[in-house]
C-alpha cells in the first residue's frame, strides 16, 4: 500500500514537472524583441502628462463599462479623491510605438498623436528623436511616423490569421510612463467589432493593458508582432481583463497607404446593413443565419444602381464571404474605390448576383502637426528665460547664487523643469560649472553647439536633481 501510495506521488510529481516545463518561457522574447518598441511623447495644449486618462467612446448598449482609448493625457482625466491634486501643468500624452523599418518608420495609434504640436520618440537605447508625422487613420486608430535616422532594429510581422483562441500572447509599452513594462496573456476571442469601431476586426486579450500603451506591440511566441494594443473595456478606467488589439495585417495596409498617398482610400457600395437572426433567415428561406441584411440602399449609389434593395442579404463581395453584418464594412473598405466587383446575395428564395462600381468612402485627411508655440523673447536656445533669483527664492532655497526660471519652451519644455526653478550647476564636457547668475547660464550655453547635450542641476523646494536637456540640431532632430 506504501509502495503504491509512493508511485502515485512520484507520478503526480511528474506531471506537474511536465506542466511547469510546457509553460510559455517569456524571457528570451523580450530581450530579442523590447529594442523594436519605443515611446512616444506627444506635446498639446490641451494634455497632462502626470494625470493619466482615458479616452471616453459611447457606452455599449447602454451598459455602464465604458471602452475608453489608452493614453495618458489623451482625454478626460478620471475622477479624483481628495487626497489627490489636478496637475495644472500642460505636457505630453505618452503612448508606445515600434519601428517597423531600419530607416526609420514607426507605427502607433491615431489617437496618441492627435492635434499634437510636436511628436518626440524614445527609443529602447535612449537615445530621443523629433518624429513627422506622415498621415494618420482614425477609423483604423493607425498613425505612421517617421525618425530621420537609418540602421534601426525593425519588427519581425506575424500573421493573425495564424493566431487561435488560446493561444499565449505578450505586449511590451509604456504604461503610466513606465518604459519597457511586459505583460501576457491569451488571446481571449478574434474578430471582435466594437460599436463606432466596425472597420477593424480587433483581437481580444486578457493581457494587462493600462494607459500608455497605446500603439504598442502584441506578440506571438515567435517574437512576430500580431497586433497594436488600442483599446480596452472598462468601468474603473483600469485593466479589467478585456483589452483590443488591431490586427497587424489591417495596421500594415493602412501605413502603406499613408506612406505612399499620406491617406487612406476606402471603398463604399452604398448600403446599410444590420445583423440577420436565425428567424430572419429562416423567413428568407436561407439555410443558415449568415451574410448581412440590407435595411437600407441610398438613392443613386453604387448599390442602387447595381439593382439592391432592402431585405437583400449579402453573402459574398468580390469573392470574399461575409458571414456576419460586422464583416461587410471591413470587406468593402478593403476594395480599391472605382473597381468593378460582383456582390452575391440572396433574395426571394434564390442566389443571385450583380456588378457595381465601388465608390470611394470620404475619409478626413490627416491635420499635418500643429506648429510649437513661439519662443518666448529673451530665451536662450534651451528655451529657458531666466532671472536673478528673487529674495524669498534665496532664502528658501538657502542659494545667493543661481538662475530662476521665468519661462520654458522650445527643448525645455519636454523636461520637468518648471517656472520657479533654480538652476545652480551646469555639467557639459564632463565637467560640472556653477552658474552664479541668469547671465552666466545664458551666456554658456549661448557658447555651445547645436546638438550639444547639457545637464543642468535643478532645485524645486528642499530638493535637487540633475536634468538633461539636448539643444536642438539642425532640423530639430535630437540624436
């Protein structure tokens, strides 16, 4: 009785062995694939950096979970306790990103660098990069971006179409500003349609998304990138288990097209459709519940003209099966406007088929980045405008001799250095200075060359920190 007692834990033991081993080892993806993800900083007046928010779409039927974007400083800010304080101060949504060409090409969402003045890319070496924005999707949330730099570490693509319910998956990005943070998870269902989303086939995950990962990677186990992490559901503003990604497949059509035109051109027959129950079908005389149901044909479109009514139940465009009435907008977006193409549906009892001329879907060109605000009179190239420090500023502070900081624009501005700091020391060839007045810093760093990196030592209160700031190249690239 021992000795069997005995096999059956050694069994046990075994098996949990076994089971440990089949788990996904997550370790040697990230070191190979964290170099192709970067930040992205986007700079608007109308941002805060250090409130992380959550953009608000309208609530699914009337449930109370609210699908919300995921960028800091992209919308709304959640509600506060009282033990909280609103961050007045304007700054940058921070979002995620990858390099999908060595020569410099990045994908993220449409939605992290929306109506932004100046868009600044980090990447995995540190090294930080003005970026052009050269067109934008917002019915795909995809926005294509450019580095003026050659000899990056590109993004391995993957197929979704390859990916099965189950199947283990991870995301590297930058939530709440914490850079390189991996997660993973399954894949939770795909080809889910999200309402006001219906032209992208999301894929569901249960991997921990949180604000700032927006426009970053979703990996298979193979290290290819599947999808860009978009959206999540939620009633907190927070992680709840159910994050959307967009397939890649629908991401890298869509920045072809913006590569190449700076826009996206869709296709459009003309019609509206809604979803075809069981019953519907079955009075229709179909076989079975799928295809999409025409409600209503606008006068003297493609669909018109091609003899469609309402009450058709379209079941194949172009060769392509349409299922359900969420794969139509996706199938029709994807044709070239002005192509001919044969629609099969179903009327009457029979299957029947017409020809029409795909129309084009208009589509809001993409705003070219906002001009920065002006720099202020009397800055110097850091964008700082400085002054003697004030009476009570020394007195705090305990310093006879330092800069204050009046104004911060141009590179300044996307450091944490505010009006009210006192500037002491400045550290450029290795060697640490003092500066001794508002004179003295402007006219060293007045002495320095473009792309010059300067570090200065800040005071704010009882503390002090060294802050890091590039003046701007030629171009305004920071390399």
């Amino acid at each position: 009785m021992i000795a069997r007692v005995a096999l059956l834990l050694v069994c046990f033991l075994c098996q949990g062995v076994a089971q440990a081993h089949a788990l996904p080892e997550f370790a040697s993806l990230v070191e190979q694939q964290a170099p192709v993800v970067v930040n992205v900083s986007a700079t608007r007046s109308d941002a805060r950096s250090r409130v992380p928010a959550l953009r608000a779409v309208p609530d699914w039927n009337g449930l109370p979970e609210w699908l919300r974007r995921l960028t800091p400083g992209s919308g709304d800010s959640p509600p506060q306790s009282q033990n909280e304080q609103q961050d007045d101060d304007d700054g940058p949504a921070q979002g995620s990103g990858f390099v999908v060409s060595t020569d410099g090409y990045v994908l993220t969402n449409a939605h992290v660098v929306e109506d932004a003045s100046e868009i600044l890319v980090r990447l995995f070496d540190r090294r930080e990069y003005l970026a052009r924005l050269v067109g934008m999707d917002k019915r795909t949330d995809i926005a294509l971006l450019k580095l003026d730099v050659r000899g990056l570490r590109q993004a391995h693509l993957g197929s979704p179409a390859n990916l099965r319910v189950g199947d283990w998956v991870l995301a590297i990005g930058s939530p709440f500003g914490f850079d390189s943070t991996v997660t993973a998870g399954i894949v939770s269902a795909k080809g889910r349609w999200l309402p006001d989303e219906s032209i992208v086939p999301f894929i569901q995950t249960d991997v921990a998304i949180n604000p700032g990962n927006s426009g970053g990677p979703l990996f298979n186990l193979k290290g290819e990138v599947v999808g860009i992490n978009s959206q999540i559901y939620s009633q907190t503003g927070g992680f709840m288990g159910l994050s959307f990604s967009i397939p890649i497949d629908v991401a890298m059509d869509v920045a072809e097209q913006l590569r190449v035109r700076g826009h996206v051109r869709r296709g459009r027959i003309g019609v509206q459709v809604q979803e075809l129950t069981f019953d519907m079908a079955e009075s229709l005389q179909l076989r079975a519940a799928e295809g999409a149901m025409i409600s209503m044909v606008e006068p003297n479109g493609p669909a018109s003209r091609a003899g469609l009514h309402a009450g058709d139940v379209i079941l194949r465009v172009s060769g392509k099966q349409v299922v359900n009435s969420n794969d139509l907008p996706g199938v029709v977006g994807s044709l070239q406007p002005g192509s001919r193409v044969v629609v099969n549906y179903w009327r009457a009892g029979k299957a029947l088929q017409a020809s029409l001329l795909v129309d084009e879907f208009p589509e809001e060109r993409a705003k070219a980045v906002k001009a920065p605000a002006p720099i202020p009179r009397g800055a110097n190239p850091l964008g700082l405008v400085v002054q003697e420090p004030s009476r009570e500023q020394k007195h705090d502070s305990g310093l006879d001799r330092a800069a204050a900081i009046k104004e911060v624009a141009g590179v300044a501005a996307r450091s944490e250095l505010r009006p009210g700091d006192l500037i002491s020391g400045l550290i450029v060839g290795g060697k640490l200075q003092e500066v001794a007045s508002a004179e003295q810093l402007n006219r060293a760093v007045g002495t320095l060359t473009k792309g010059t990196a300067v570090t200065l030592l800040v005071h704010r209160g009882n503390t002090q920190s060294f802050v890091a700031i590039r003046i701007p190249a030629v171009g305004g690239i920071r390399n």
